[in-house]
C-alpha cells in the first residue's frame, strides 16, 4: 500500500497524515473546475495534507431525468485531466458500466466506483484490468465486512490497489446514517478507507426530484471518521452550492473549507 501511494502523491507522502479527495460534484465548466482546483490545493499544500481533485465527469444517477449530467463526456475527462497536470495533482472520476473503464483509465489517477454499482462484477474487474487504484463507495444496503466480496473481485482481477469509501447506510426512505464500526471493519481488509463527508448527509429520494442533505453536519462527519481511523476524507465542494448543478444541498461552501481541515489535522495530531 505504501509504495503506490508514495508513486501517486510523492516521496514526501506520510501515511500518518490523512489525504483528502474534493472537488465539485460535476464538471460544470472549465473555470469552476479550475478555482475550485487552485483554491482547495492551495489549501492542502498550507496544511501539508495529500490532496486529490475530484468531480464526475458524467452524472448517470440523478432523481429527475430533467437533471444535468455534464458538458459532455471526453470534453469533461480532458478538463479533468488538464487540472492535474496544471496543478500537478492526482485526478479521480467515477465510472458508471464497464465500457467507461478504459476510457476514463486514459485521463484520470483513480477510477471510483459508485454505491449503488459497488456489486457489479463486470464494472469491478473492468475498472481492475486498467491498473488504475480503484475506489468502491460501500453501498447503502451493505456492511463494513461485507465489502470484503468487493476487495476481492478487484484483487482477483490482479489488481491490488483497492479503495474502500464509507458513505451511510439508508436509514428509511429519505435518509442516511453513519455506522462508524464501518471504517475499522473496512480496515481490516487491508485497504486504505475513506469518508465521505458530503454524500453521507444526502437526504434522498425527495418528491421535489432534487436531492436533500444536511451540510451543517459535515464537521461532525469528518471529526468523528478522524477519530476512528480513517486514511481519507471525501468532501464535494462548490464556491456557491446553492448555484451548483448536482449535489448542492449536501456540498460544503469552499469558503469554509480551511477552517475545516485546520481543526482536522489538529485532530488527527491528537488521536495519533
């Protein structure tokens, strides 16, 4: 584990620290991409926390079919790509069948793999024939030790560089919860296991057709999975979420972040 991260993030990487995955939730267009990008590296660099950028290059799970989904799918990959190359960074998008793997395999660091399809046996083993590290969101319907089938698959397929994200579990029709047994259990894999921050406060199917969530929350989130070990946080993150075109009730204002991660690393100093 130790050397592929070390080749994804440098020498300098300290797997003491925790990395930080964040961006905004789609590509909208090249200059939201590219500030969210600045601003949000500025601030990793500052508090020398590991930083990959994030967003999706193509949103196939939306609630209303009147939803956008992207600017386009090779035009979003390229920008995506351009930002890690500009910035020096590593890139992640998601993936959403088993035809995308190579394709996005051409641009981006990292292939995540959505909750909902974290089952997909085709998509797993697609997404492991690139080489890229692949990152699965543990579903809302599984547990911890049942990602394990996942891990699995991917390691099968001969690839070792697994990924596991905690994102809630459904708790009724319109709501999340967070077992944080997850994270440890999820380590026990022999995986790094990431936060996600931002999707685990979704407030899903809503009868508007828009998505809910409970940003307010999103320090407690990120404080209490520092607390229980995880390796990474997952953070979407937009300069005006009330503006932004996927995912915005559950987005953290960029303005905010910095003082956020602040009192993390200070956590993580302190549970070390």
């Amino acid at each position: 584990m130790e050397k592929y991260m070390e080749t994804l993030f440098g020498q300098e990487f300290n797997s003491k620290n925790f990395f930080l995955i964040a961006g905004p939730c789609v590509v909208e267009d090249d200059e939201m991409v590219y500030a969210i990008a600045e601003k949000v590296s500025g601030i990793c660099k500052k508090l020398s926390i590991p930083y990959i950028f994030k967003a999706s290059y193509r949103k196939a799970n939306r609630t209303s079919g009147n939803s956008f989904t992207g600017i386009g799918d090779e035009k979003a990959l390229a920008l995506i790509q351009s930002v890690g190359k500009k910035l020096g960074l590593p890139v992640t998008t998601d993936i959403h069948a088993h035809e995308e793997a190579a394709l996005a395999a051409n641009y981006v660091d990292i292939l995540q793999i959505p909750a909902f399809l974290c089952r997909q046996t085709d998509l797993l083993e697609a997404a492991a024939h690139t080489g890229k590290i692949v990152n699965v969101k543990k579903g809302q319907f599984l547990s911890g030790p049942s990602m394990k089938f996942a891990v699995d698959k991917i390691k099968k397929a001969g690839n070792h560089k697994v990924w596991l994200t905690e994102r809630g579990n459904s708790f009724g029709y319109q709501d999340l919860v967070v077992d944080y047994r997850n994270i440890p259990w999820m380590k026990e894999h022999e995986v790094p296991v990431i936060m996600d921050c931002t999707h685990s406060l979704q407030q899903p199917n809503q009868s508007t057709g828009i998505t809910g969530g409970n940003p307010a929350l999103i320090e407690t989130i990120a404080k209490a999975a520092i607390a229980t070990g995880a390796n990474g946080l997952f953070i979407e993150t937009h300069p005006n979420p009330a503006i932004a075109k996927s995912d915005g009730a559950n987005m953290l204002k960029l303005d905010l972040l910095e003082n956020l991660l602040g009192k993390l690393v200070a956590l993580q100093k302190a549970v070390i």
